[in-house]
C-alpha cells in the first residue's frame, strides 16, 4: 500500500473535452505515478450519481460548445450542482477549463441571446456579443500564485467574454493573447482552491509546475500536511512551454 492516493473525479469527459483537455487528466495521473503515488479516476457524466463526486480529491472537467453546455446545465440540476457548490466551497482544489470555467459563474449568454444557468459559485458571468469574432490563439499570462514559477501558457478558443466581479481573483494577467474578454487584460479566476481557465492547449502539460501545484493543494488538502512533491525531470515538457513562449515573443 502506497502512502499517498489521490481521487480524480472528471467531469462530463464525453461530453466536455475540447483541444486536448484530456491531456490534463493524463499529465496529473503519470506525475503522481512516476512519485509512487496512488491515483484513481472516476469519470461522471449525465445521470451518474452525484454523491459520487464527493469522493474527490480534485476535480477537472474541460471545455465544449454551447449545445454541449446545454445538455449538461440539465444535468447539473439534478443534484450535481449542489454537491459540486459545496466541494468547492470546502477547498476541494479543481480545474476547470474554458465552458466548464463558465458554467462556475452566474451564467453564458449565447450569441443569440439564450442564456444557459450558471451554478453561480464564482463571481463572473459570460456573454457572447454574436457580432465578434471568436477569441482564438496561443496566449502567454504573468501568475501570482506559484512559489516556483510566474508565466502559464495555453491555447483559447471562445466565443464568450467573461467578466470578473469584485469577489474573484484573475489567474493571471494577458502578455500575449484575449483571455477573458479580449478588453481588460486578466485571464481565469482563482476562487479558494479552484482554478477556471480558457487555456486549453491542453494547460498541464506545457506547464508542469502548474500541475504540481494543483496536486500540491489536493494532497495537503487531504493529508491536512506540509507535503512536497519530488522534482521530476521536465525538460521535455518545458521544451514546450518554451517553443510557445518563443513563438509568441517573436509575434508568430
Ligand atoms: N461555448 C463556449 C464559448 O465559445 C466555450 C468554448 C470552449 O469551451 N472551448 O465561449
């Protein structure tokens, strides 16, 4: 038996995974593998129990389009809402990407004006104005809330602006790129141990030190002691983080 174990729960994986957001599950399943620490993921989608997501130790659900929202606002209602509200509201660290990152806010107008319900956990709401165009590209942000490193990058594509209230914290601030709504420069929120971003790309894997943070939180979380993950070696991954960086710095 292995001293440490994490419970992945993934949200809606059959319906909300865009670009490359599973690759987020599998970089922070191999990063707990190769420290020897135990890792299960549960995938739940429309009509799976939601008490089952009170088994997590971290949460991750991706990004769709709107017609994928749609069905799962439905679902949400019939009790995953509530239970993820509380998860959340109890520091159960999580990541949320780009329509999951919406549906955490008051709510998504569409851009012919339907609005799909937000579970209203986060201070932000979401529009699409319909007479824009979508925000699409690699984008580079300066980060706060790491000890180790200070820049995230990623990939968005969105339709919806978001906007930030005066409750919330952004992840980062816009070098390069839209973020939330293409005007104010911040991308993401940081609300307690959750993390909602548009970075797709997908986000872990070219940002390594991000996922062990994000693991960091979930052990302590759940050990409730000082735990310090082993360095592994990232030059792989950090080779891709750097080839954005570059690419970005030299406007391509
Ligand atoms: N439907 C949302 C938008 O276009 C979310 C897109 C996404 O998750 N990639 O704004």
């Amino acid at each position: 038996m292995k001293k440490y174990s994490l419970h992945i729960v993934w949200l809606y994986p059959d319906l909300m995974s865009t670009y490359g957001d599973r690759g987020n599950i599998i970089t922070l399943e191999k990063r707990l593998i190769w420290r020897d620490i135990e890792v299960s993921t549960q995938m739940l989608s429309i009509n799976d129990d939601p008490q089952l997501l009170k088994k997590a130790d971290f949460i991750f659900m991706g990004g769709a389009q709107d017609r994928e929202q749609t069905i799962v606002a439905k679902d949400f209602e019939r009790g995953k809402a509530h239970v993820l509200h509380q998860l959340i509201e109890e520091d159960i660290p999580g990541l949320y990407i780009c329509g999951a990152y919406q549906f955490l806010g008051k709510y998504y107008k569409e851009a012919d004006g339907t609005e799909i319900k937000g579970l209203g956990i986060l201070d932000l709401y979401t529009e699409n104005p319909g007479n824009l165009p979508r925000l699409i590209g690699n984008t580079l942000i300066n980060t706060n809330f790491m000890e180790s490193e200070n820049n995230l990058v990623g990939f968005e594509n969105h339709g919806g602006r978001t906007y930030l209230g005066n409750n919330i914290k952004p992840l980062g601030k816009i070098v390069k790129g839209y973020g939330n709504n293409g005007t104010d420069s911040t991308e993401g929120a940081i609300y307690k141990n959750s993390f909602g971003s548009y970075f797709h790309g997908p986000i872990l894997p070219k940002n390594p030190y991000f996922a062990d943070h994000l693991l960091t939180l979930s052990l302590q979380k759940k050990y409730q002691e000082d735990i310090s993950l082993s360095q592994l070696d990232d030059s792989v991954e950090m080779k891709a983080h750097q080839a954005i960086v570059s690419r970005l710095s030299r406007g391509v």
